[in-house]
C-alpha cells in the first residue's frame, strides 16, 4: 500500500512531522503512523531553548534525545528547531544584556549544535526575526545586539556544525507578499556579505481556503538565490466542527500547498505540525478552529491525506 513516505521517497522530497514527547512515548498508534508515513521529524517544543536549557548551564536533553533516536531507529532525518527565537526562550536569557547576551547564544548554539551534529540534518538557526510588519522584529535579541545578531548565529552554527543545513524560518511568507519581500531583501543581502545560510523554512499555518496563489512562485524566487526551501510547519485549520466539504476543501489545499513544492527543484520538503488533529496545537492557539491535520482523532487518513499523496 501506497504512504505518503514511499512517495515523497521516489521524489527524493523529505515528508516530515512535527512531534511532542507525550504521544511519542504513550501511543504506539503514534509511533506507528509517524514511522510509517514519515520520513522526517522535527520537534514540535523539545529542542526550543526553554526546553533544552530551562537554565544557565543546565541542559536537558531526554526529550530531544527520545525524538532522535526514533528517527535514527526508524532512518528519518531530523530538522532541528530552533536556536534563536524571541518566544519560548527562558527570562534568564531574556534578562542578559549586551554581551553576556551573545555569550549565551554562542554557547547555546555551540552545545547544542555539537551534541547533535551528524544527527539533525538541518537548524533553524533563527525563527521569526521579521515582524508582521515587515520590519525586522523589535526582540530582545533586536534590542541588545542589534541586527547583527542574524548573522552572528548562521556565522556560530556553520562552524558549530559545517555539515549542518542552516535555515530561517517564518510564517505569513509563503505567499508574495510585504514580509516575504523583505526576506528576499534581508536574505539577499546576507548572502552577498558571506553569511553562511543554506535554506529558507515558510512555516505555512494557514486557513482553509487561503493558500496563496503566488506560493509557487514564491518558493522559486528564494530557490533561485541559491537557498532550499522547505514549507516547515502546515496546518490547515478549519472552523470546527468541520463539514465534509470543508474537509474536502483542505484536501485541495494541502493538493495546492506540496504541489508548489513538488514543482520547483529546489523545493526539498513538506513538514506537517503534526500528524493527527488528536494532538494539534491549533485548537488550543486559535478559539473554534482546528481538524488541521492529514489524520483525525482516531488516526484514520483524511481527505487531506490523500491530498498530500497525490501531489507527491
Ligand atoms: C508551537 C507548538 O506547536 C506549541 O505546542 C507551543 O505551545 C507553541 O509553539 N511557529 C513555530 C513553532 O515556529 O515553534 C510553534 O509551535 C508554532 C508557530
């Protein structure tokens, strides 16, 4: 029987999900349709700073090391997120300044990158560093280090770990649109000053009916300055409950959102944040919306499935 891995296999093409800790280690339904139909993995929270180091100098790595050794026993790679984020990041590091700030994300950066080289194929190595108004976000990174930051964490995690993929990632920019044009300019112009940057991640949380139709033509655009791009993190949320053609509708989308990756050489990879709209983040982030994902509560496929399937 067809699976989404097999396909996204002939293709070459990484099909990846995004997983948590809690069903990974108490549901072997779970584990079964994330070996099964995956061949990618990305930690939904357990490789974020506060997870990784709650607090200085202390690190934690059980969660992060459960998620790595699934996908090493089962041969998946896995893409590691994130470094440098504003959000889920301890107060401790919050509170730093200057540079103590910069201390800590080159430790951080450099400790967890080395634990892990050879192991996660691909970081984000900065999540979100441009704001929905398309200016670069006013963080505490912005404010204590200036936006030489950026390039300051690529430049860390190349020598870190120089076999590693080192992506930016955001969301809101998988069509064309003010934000993704200023990550055209901001990735453009760190490229032309040498900064060590190999991918772009458009996270693609989307609502149903509104994938962007420049998409396509958005992917390529970034893959024709040198960058792989990969859509990080789908979802598809839907206004609940969802009707059946409301779920037949987000088989289009999902159809509509891996085809455009599939088309463009350069494209290497489709990520869904999750796997079974038993445990989204969706319901809890967004009042009234949720069934964002290719499989149900019960695990069987969705319309969306067979949406994915077909496009690769
Ligand atoms: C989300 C997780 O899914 C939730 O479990 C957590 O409570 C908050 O973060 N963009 C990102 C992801 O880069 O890290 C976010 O993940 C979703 C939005």
């Amino acid at each position: 029987q067809e699976t989404l891995r097999g396909a996204a296999d002939e293709q070459g093409l990484r099909i990846g999900a995004a997983v948590a800790n809690g069903p990974l280690s108490n549901e072997s339904q779970y584990r079964d349709v994330l070996s099964t139909e995956y061949n990618g993995v990305t930690a939904e929270n357990s490789m974020k700073w506060e997870s990784l180091q709650p607090s200085q100098g202390q690190f934690n790595w059980s969660d992060a090391d459960e998620i790595v050794d699934f996908a090493q026993s089962n041969g998946q790679s896995v893409h590691g997120h994130t470094l440098v984020w504003h959000s889920q990041t301890p107060n401790w590091v919050q509170n730093l300044q200057g540079q103590d700030l910069q201390d800590a994300m080159e430790n951080h950066i450099n400790t967890v990158m080395g634990r892990y080289a050879g192991d996660v194929e691909s970081w984000d190595v900065v999540n979100e560093p441009i704001g929905d108004d398309a200016n670069l976000r006013n963080s505490f990174w912005m404010q204590e280090l200036g936006e030489d930051y950026i390039a300051e964490a690529f430049q860390i995690a190349r020598s870190a770990d120089p076999n590693a993929k080192l992506y930016i990632n955001d969301y809101n920019i998988d069509g064309i649109n003010a934000k993704s044009d200023a990550y055209y300019d901001l990735v453009s112009d760190l490229l032309d000053q040498g900064v060590p940057i190999d991918g772009i991640g458009f996270q693609g949380h989307r609502v149903l009916g509104d994938v962007p139709s420049s998409l396509e033509d958005n992917i390529r655009r970034f893959a024709q300055l040198g960058l792989e791009v990969q859509l990080t993190e789908i979802d598809i949320r839907i206004d609940t409950p969802a009707s059946d053609s409301e779920l037949e509708q987000q088989r289009d989308n999902y159809e509509e959102m891996v085809n455009a990756c599939v088309s463009v050489n350069g494209c290497v990879g489709v990520t869904t944040w999750g796997i079974t709209d038993r445990h989204s983040w969706v319901p809890d982030q967004f009042d009234g919306q949720g069934a964002a994902l290719p499989f149900d509560e019960n695990y069987n496929k969705k319309p969306a499935y067979y949406g994915i399937l077909e496009a690769l």
